[in-house]
C-alpha cells in the first residue's frame, strides 16, 4: 500500500474499530459462505441417497471416465465409498485452487478482478448443481471458483492494515466470524428446501445467493486496498532472501501440524452426515430435523466461540497475559478431539437408529468453538509471518491445510462402512490430540525461529501480537 492508502487505514475505525473496506469483504464472505454451505451441507446425503444410485448414476455426464479413475486407484468402491471419496476430493480441491488463483493475481489480475471471476464461476457451478447430467461439470466449476477467491479475498483483509497496526489478528476473527453467519444460515434454508421440495431446488437457492455475494463486493471496491499495476516482468524479478524462505519452510510445517489438528472436524462434515442420518433418532415434537442443519450447529459454535474468545484475549491481554498462538492451538486440538469423541461415545452407547440427538447437537457445536481457537490464529500466523512480496500466494497456501484434510477425510471414509462406527470415531479423535500434541511440544522452538528471522523489521515488535 501507498503512504496515502496506509495513513487513511491507520484512521479508518468505522467498523468495529476496523477500516471499512473489513465490512464489505466480511459480508461478502458472509452471503459466498451462505451459498457454500448450503449447497455443501447436502452434498453427501445427496450422492448417496439418490444421484449415485442406479438410475441415476447412469445419466451423469463423465462418470464413467471418473468412477474408472478412481476405482484404479482405490479398488472397488460402492455407491457410499464413491460418494465419501468424491466429496473429499471436491472439499480439498476447493482449497486448493486458491493457490492457483493467488498466482493469477499476484501476477497478472490482480486480487480484486480474480475475486470477480471467482464469484460468477462459482454461481454457475451452483447453477449447474440443478440437473444430475451436470453434477461433474458442477463440482469443476465451484472449484475453479473458490480458488479465485478464496486466498485473494482472505490477502485484502490483511492488506487493509499498515505493518505497525496491531488489528490484523482481531480484524481476521472478525471476518471468520462473518463466514460462519453464512456457515449457519445457508444450511438452515437449503436444507429444509430441500427436504420440502427437492434436492435441486436447494442447490437453486445456494446459486441465487451467491449473486449477492457478487453485489456486495462490488459495491465495496471504493473502500478495498489499492493494488499496485501488475506486469509479468515486475513479477517474475521478486527475489526472496534466505531468511525469508526459511520462514516459508517452518510454516509449511506448521501446515503439516495444522492439518493432523482436525481430521475430526473434517470427517464431520464427510461420513459425519451420513452417520447422523443412519445412526441418531432425529424425531422431534416439531418433526425431523434435516441432517445438513448440524453443519449450521457446528458454525453457531463457531459464532458464539468467536465472541467469547475475543472477549477472553482482550481481558487477558489487557493484565499481560494473552495466551501465545501455539497454546491456542493446543486448546483448539483438544477441543476438536473431544467433540469428535462424542459421537464415538454415541454409537458405543447406542444402537444405529436410536443415538440420542443430544450426542452430535453437542459434537457439532464443540468442534464449531475449536474453529474459533485454530482457524483465525492460523491465518493471522500466516499474515504475520509470510514474506510479503508473495502475501496472496501464502495466504492461498493457508488453505492446504482443509485441501489435506479433506482428502484424508475423503480416503478413511472407505472404512466407515467395515468398522464399528464408534471405533471409526474414536480414531479421529486420537488424531486431533496428536496435533495437538505437536503443537505442545514443538510449537514454541518453531516459533522462536521464525521470531528471529523477522528480528530485522524496524516494525515487527509491533506487528508481532498475539493472536
């Protein structure tokens, strides 16, 4: 950024003591994560209790080509196996593709046009979602999309504050915040949509909402960072120094630490909803409860997590005693060990089909907090520490960690169906405790070297806060 565009950045408080240009990317993440998870919250149930079923399966467009593929690699698969394979490929390349679409903009588009693209690919993909010929065509399409906008609208948010601002921490949880808005309400609409009407109309109503997302975004351009005029000559010469690629380095083993912090949390959204719909009674005095609505549970927790963590931070912070980012991600990988625990201790408690409700409303909604100790702390390590001359390509680099896990989600879903379920979770549940244990133990030495490294910036004791 310009001297000019820093100075009015150190000024601008007008949202929640955050510039403003934090509200209209926070709210336009709020309507595109709205869609996302609407659409997300059936996409399982609906692979599995209808498209890939014979009759169905038949008519999509490449899916003998596709299935072929996947069956060389892993053997046989059935109709769930496929399913649990394909919404682990399609959840992990949404996050990355964002490494694809922060290249583009760093290079060529800048972040604002690829944040454009990314909108309209992603409602046609929607779009496309309204007919079981196009489901392949569908899933290419919102990834394409995601990966124009995800990394490159997460970079603005940073770019928003100068080096000495001491908001960019907070200002992240705000926006990740804003996300889960979204995460709540699009499950809560397309899913009882969707079990009124049909699987197309709520995958209908996830496309129309991602045009608002578009409306919102371009009404807050005005107030965005200004972007320096890119050429791929200017791009190609960025040199990085030895420090600086050492930092890459120890952040690409965070990454790895990250992603064994919350298999649980993954499998969730994965054989989570096909094991709600076998195993827990959902029958209420009002009726059934839709399965995709848990995905609106876990993002309420997120929600209300996110309100208690910044409130808790400020208080501690203000006696000097603010936890370091490695203590909460320690906290955050208990946290998504223990809610995934629950739903190993439902179904050893309780035969498929009468698991009390009680078991996953909680799971869904401890895993949501745990969000709110990892997620935000991640992508502020991230902004803190990546060398800035490739911000938007690091940023995009912080979503690997849901592109690795999802696939790990996607390839152990084919032993859910031949192991005992409460087994099955049980597992998950000692993997996020490892991370955790990770973190524990090698987090602290991690973090001392990247502290070194960035020792030489005049700024750095005031941008280095505490998540």
């Amino acid at each position: 950024m310009g001297d000019s565009t820093i100075k009015a950045a150190e000024q601008d408080s007008v949202f929640l003591g955050h510039p403003r240009g934090l509200a209209y990317l926070a709210f336009t993440e709020m309507w595109e994560r709205f869609s996302f998870y609407g659409m997300q919250s059936l996409l399982v149930l609906y692979m599995t209790q209808e498209l890939f079923l014979p009759g169905h399966i038949e008519h999509v467009a490449g899916m003998g080509w596709y299935r072929s593929l996947l069956e060389g690699a892993y053997g046989p698969l059935s109709p769930l196996a496929l399913a649990g394979q394909t919404f682990g490929l399609y959840a992990g390349l949404v996050y990355f593709t964002p490494l694809i679409g922060g290249w583009i903009a760093d290079r060529w588009l800048g972040a604002k046009r690829t944040v454009i693209i990314g909108v309209l690919l992603m409602t046609a993909g929607h779009a496309a979602m309204a007919l079981d010929q196009s489901f392949l065509i569908a899933l290419m399409l919102l990834i394409m999309g995601s990966g124009a906008l995800k990394g490159n609208i997460a970079s603005q948010v940073g770019q928003l504050y100068s080096k000495d601002d001491d908001r960019p921490a907070r200002g992240f949880v705000i926006f990740s915040t804003a996300i889960n808005i979204g995460a709540i309400g699009g499950p809560l609409a397309c899913g009882l949509l969707a079990q009124i009407y049909g699987w197309h109309v709520g995958f209908s109503t996830a496309g129309l909402l991602m045009l608002v997302a578009l409306g919102v975004y371009l009404k807050g351009l005005p107030h965005l960072p200004e972007e320096p005029h890119l050429t791929r000559t200017a791009a190609v010469s960025v040199k990085l120094t030895t420090a600086d690629w050492r930092s890459v380095g120890i952040l690409m083993i965070f990454l790895v630490f990250q992603v064994l912090l919350g298999p649980g949390y993954d499998q969730q959204f994965n054989m989570g909803m096909v094991w709600i719909d076998a195993a827990v009674d959902l029958q209420t005095p009002f009726g059934p409860v839709p399965v995709a609505w848990f995905v609106s549970i876990n993002s309420f927790g997120t929600v209300l997590g996110a309100f208690a963590a910044i409130g808790f931070w400020r208080w501690q912070a203000k006696r000097g005693r603010e936890q370091s980012d490695n203590n909460k991600m320690v906290f955050g990988g208990l946290m998504y060990g223990a809610g995934t625990m629950l739903l190993a201790i439902g179904s050893a408690v309780q035969g498929p089909g009468s698991v009390n409700i009680v078991f996953p409303v909680l799971s869904y909604f401890i895993t949501g907090v745990a969000f709110t100790w990892s997620w935000p702390t991640w992508l502020a390590i991230m902004a803190r520490y990546a060398p800035r001359q490739i911000a938007a390509r690091m940023m995009a680099a912080a979503y690997l960690v849901v592109f690795f896990g999802s696939i790990i989600a996607g390839y152990f879903s084919r032993f859910y169906e031949t192991m005992d379920p409460a087994l099955f979770w049980a597992l998950n549940a000692v993997a996020c405790w490892f991370g955790a244990a990770l973190y524990f133990v090698f987090g602290p030495m991690l973090t001392r070297a990247l502290d070194r490294d960035m020792a030489h910036e005049p700024d750095f004791a005031l941008r280095k806060q505490p998540a």
